[in-house]
C-alpha cells in the first residue's frame, strides 16, 4: 500500500462550495471552477460527500441510487469532466460511500417493502410484535433504531434516520453489489474512497438490548467487520488507492488493525474522540468547555499508539458534521480567532498521519451562531431540537445547545467574494451565510500575503519537503501547564518541536531544554515571540515551532 503521509486532502460539501445554476445549492461545475484555487493552494485529492440521488433527508447521506449523480448536483458527465480537470491538475477525487445503510427510497428497500424475500435479506428486518422492538438500541440522531413496519409485520433497523435502513452485510449479495459499485466508480478514474460510518457494518449474531448504554457496543467494530473491509477493499481492487474510513466510538487498537497495511484493509481511519472534549459526561447535546489536559492526553495516545501499531490516522479539526473547531476552542467568544485557526493548522500539518483541510479552514470560518431554530436545517439539530424541547429544555437554553452542537455548523456556505451572497450563488443560498463571512471572503484572503490562506499554502507545501514530518517519530513533552500541548517529531538529525497554547492566558509551556539545540521558525509568529530562556512561554493560543535549521522554511 503506498505512503500517503505526503499527501493532502480537501474535504468539499458540495451543496454548500460553489453553485453555478442559481439555485441556492452547490454543484460539480462549480468545483471545477474551483479547481485552480485548490491547485494554487496545494492539495492531491478532493474528497466529495455524497452527490448521489438522494431524497436529502440526510444531506446525501441517504443514497437511492449508487451509480449516478443528483440532478441537483449536476450529470454523470459533469463528474466525468471534474475528474479529468482534477487529473490535468495532480486532484484525484474521492468519492463518499455510504454502505451501512441505504435511504429507504433506494429500489433495494422498495423491494423489500413489496415483500420480496430477496430484498428482505439485505436489510435487518425482524419479525415482532408492533409494541416492542427487537432491541432497546438508540438512533444516533434520536429515539428507536428500531422501525415498525405493519404491512410486513416486521422491524427494520435503522442506526440513523428511519429513512436510513441499516444494510444487512452477512447476505454475501450485499457485500458483492457494494464491492461492485466502488468497482464501477473506479473504473470512471475516481482516485480514492471514504467509507461511511464502515464500522458499524457488522452486526452481532443476536439483536440483545443493551443494559447500561444504546447499543452501540454490539455492532461497534462488530464481529465481521474487519473480514468484510478487507473482501471489499479486495474485490473492488482499491488496495493501492487512498481509502479512509470514518470510525464512529472507535478504539486505537481497532484503528490499528484498519489501517496497518498488513491487515490490506484501509489507508488510514478518522476518530472522533478529541472533538468529544467538550462534552459533558460523552453528551453531545451538553456543552462544556473544552477539556485541555483530556485532548493532550487523547493526541498522545493516538498519535503514538497508532505509530507504534503501524497504523495511519486522517488529520482534522474539522468535517461536515462538526462545530467549527476555532469556536469551539475559543472560550472568549471570538477574540482570538485569527490565533487559534493558525494553531489548529500548524498542528494539522505537524503531527503524524494524512493532513484533511475542510472547506473554509483555510479562511477561518467560525460558527455562524444563527439567531433562530428556524435557520437550521440538519435533521440531527431538529430531531435534538425536539428531544431536548420534550426533556423541559427553554426555547433559549435549546437554541443555546444548537448553537453549539449543530452539524450545520460547518455547512455554511463558502465566502468566495464580499457581494450579498459571497460569490457562493446568484439565488439565496439553502443555508444563510452570516454577514460577517464576508470579510473573511477567499479573494480577500489570497490578496493579503499574511492571511492564513497562504499560511495554509506554506504549510502544505512544507510538509511535503521535509520528510520528518510526513515519516518522523512522534513523541509528546512533558509541559508547565496544564493547558499547552507539545510534541517532537523526529527522522535521522531532524527534529521539530510544537508548543501550542490552548488559553487565552500567558502560559509557561515546555524547558527549554527541549529546544536547545533547535531554532525558531518566526515567519509564522501570531504574537510576539518571547525570549526563551529556562521555559518556552507562550501568548493566548500561540503556537510556537523550532526547527533543525535546514528545516526552516
Ligand atoms: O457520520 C457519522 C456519525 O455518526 C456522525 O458524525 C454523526 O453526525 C454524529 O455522531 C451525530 O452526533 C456520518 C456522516 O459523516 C454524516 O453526515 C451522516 O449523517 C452519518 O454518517 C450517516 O450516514
């Protein structure tokens, strides 16, 4: 399996990213436009989400058809055309592929609801009684993961919406269409996959309630699961292309096997567990302020257990489904933005693993915090929105929680320009872009040369000349301060050492010793460097790098 750890990835939510067609939503065409800005800014690949037929409950996330493009998004030859523009420029695409479950509007489900026993067989349907599911299992969106469904007297499950039904992957028939669908997409030139929530393909062998939680450690990493990534990745013959898969309450020792090219499974894993730092108690929906030490702990024990086991981790802050990670780590309501979206990309780009830029780090897109309920869209937000109302929850207090939490977050639209509509469409956009994303437009921050889009582009094209920081040892620092988190990374007589303050304090970080033989990188200084003499000592949210002086840029 090749090394990738050189390679970048631009996450794209199309919908959201550019629309040609004046009609609120982003298409293909419109990141074909895009191709240039992400050429000039460095990347290899584009990852898409879905841009499947899609009856959009889930954003795309319910697939009705696996082997053709949305209208919304454009035509089977627009992709065509995208990954040839891609190619011509070193882009390869990756495609989204969301196998542990199909939108019950898919033809597989409708045969199954017509009763066919062939059909029956690819989802998880169970006979019952109409008052008591299988299982006490939860939806990760909310309520049962159990549907009842009369005319058939049975069950089916579903892990997210009801319109999402769980496949069943123990029909060898299923595991065959899903391996020749990725077959399909490959055959188009498409460069790499990312494997929807694959962890949760495998179901255990009985449907038990779960005593102490919602079920989710029966069919997390679950008893098949590795044998049938491995078939897949296999017969779809894509054990040389980028694969990633999106592991939902993971482990590390999981994530090893996934990812260690000896297991011939996937290139590398993302996990969730450092975006949970600030929940309280593991609740998403209870928002507390982001627990530092926890974080330091959680890097260290995944970026050295997964060097250790020979696995490989996708970096990000950020995705479709998360909160902003410069607000999220603000706890002062804005005022170091600049600071921390420089922090979180020195940090994407100097630790071990594949680097994923989502659409807009690169601008510094903060939260939108939109004024009313009604300004968001996401079926999770208003499934929640609904559950906290029932729990007794103020209209305030949900409003507060959604603010937060809610996926659409990092949905915004894109801010290419500073018109009404930021360049992202001529009609209304399907999701408001506040009007202070303007400023932080994408023509704008490629005119300044201090912006943190040319920071972005430094970045990447420093980690690609230095080989201690695509293959370099990881090792986390003992600090002074129980809010700063610092590593080295070590190849041969190389070494670069991260400081980061994860405060809007002055903080004593590391000894200075740490750093005595290396020093500083000040081209990307946020505030001013002060002197290190027995500790490296850092402003709010500053990160500071030393370096081998052939390392510096
Ligand atoms: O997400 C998996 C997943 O479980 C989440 O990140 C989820 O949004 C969160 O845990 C809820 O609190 C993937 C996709 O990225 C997401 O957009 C889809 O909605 C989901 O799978 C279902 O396909």
């Amino acid at each position: 399996m090749p090394d990738f750890s050189s390679s970048v990835v631009y996450q794209i939510y199309p919908r959201s990213f550019a629309d040609t067609t004046a009609t609120g939503t982003g298409d293909l065409p419109g990141v074909i436009g895009k191709l240039d800005y992400l050429a000039d800014l460095g990347v290899d690949y584009v990852w898409l989400t879905p841009v499947f037929p899609s009856p959009g409950i889930d954003n795309g996330y319910d697939v009705a058809d696996y082997c053709a493009i949305d209208p919304q998004f454009g035509t089977l030859d627009d992709l065509d055309r995208l990954i040839a523009a891609g190619r011509e420029r070193g882009i390869g695409v990756i495609l989204d592929m969301v196998f542990n479950h199909t939108s019950t509007s898919h033809p597989w489900f409708r045969r199954a609801l017509a009763g066919d026993p062939t059909y029956l067989d690819y989802y998880h349907f169970v006979e019952g009684s109409p008052t008591k599911p299988p299982t006490n299992w939860q939806s990760k969106f909310g309520g049962p993961a159990w549907e009842y469904v009369p005319k058939l007297k049975r069950w089916y499950l579903h892990l997210f919406d009801r319109t999402q039904a769980d496949l069943n992957w123990d029909n060898p028939a299923v595991r065959r269409e899903v391996a020749e669908v990725v077959r399909w997409w490959k055959r188009r030139g498409v460069a790499g996959f990312r494997f929807d929530v694959v962890n949760l393909i495998s179901k255990p062998e009985h449907w038990i309630s779960d005593d102490s939680g919602d079920g989710r450690r029966f069919y997390t990493d679950g008893p098949h699961v590795h044998d049938y990534i491995a078939e897949l990745v296999d017969r779809a013959g894509i054990g040389e292309d980028l694969t990633v898969g999106e592991m939902s309450s993971t482990s590390l020792e999981e994530c090893v096997r996934y990812s260690n090219p000896q297991s011939h499974e996937l290139a590398m894993t993302f996990n969730f567990h450092h975006l949970k730092v600030d929940y309280a108690d593991g609740d998403k929906w209870a928002v507390c302020a982001p627990d530092i030490p926890r974080l330091r702990e959680l890097l260290s024990t995944w970026q050295q257990g997964m060097a250790a086991g020979g696995g490989c981790q996708a970096l990000f802050w950020n995705n479709h489904d998360q909160p902003r990670a410069l607000t999220r780590f603000d706890t002062t309501g804005g005022a170091y933005r600049d600071q921390i979206a420089r922090m979180l990309a020195v940090v994407t780009f100097t630790m071990r693993g594949v680097p994923f830029i989502y659409q807009g780090d690169e601008l510094g897109l903060p939260d939108p915090c939109y004024g009313s309920l009604s300004d968001y869209r996401d079926v999770e937000s208003l499934n929640y929105a609904r559950i906290l109302r029932e729990r007794g929850m103020s209209d305030d207090d949900i409003l507060a929680v959604i603010q937060a939490r809610s996926r659409d977050n990092g949905r915004v639209p894109v801010p290419w320009d500073d018109t009404a509509t930021c360049g992202f469409s001529e009609a209304t956009p399907w999701l408001a872009i506040p009007p202070s994303f303007r400023q932080l437009n994408a023509a704008a921050a490629r005119r300044d040369p201090t912006s943190l889009w040319h920071l972005y582009r430094d970045l990447i094209r420093w980690r690609k000349r230095h080989r201690v920081l695509t293959e370099g040892d990881v090792r986390f620092l003992p600090v002074r301060d129980a809010d700063v988190i610092a590593y080295e990374r070590t190849h041969g007589t190389h070494r670069v050492v991260v400081v980061t303050s994860w405060c809007a304090r002055q903080a004593t970080g590391i000894d200075a010793a740490e750093v005595d033989d290396l020093s500083e990188i000040t081209a990307w200084a946020t505030a001013p460097l002060a002197a290190v003499t027995e500790t490296v000592d850092l402003a709010p949210y500053q990160v500071r790098v030393f370096a081998t002086a052939s390392l510096h840029p």
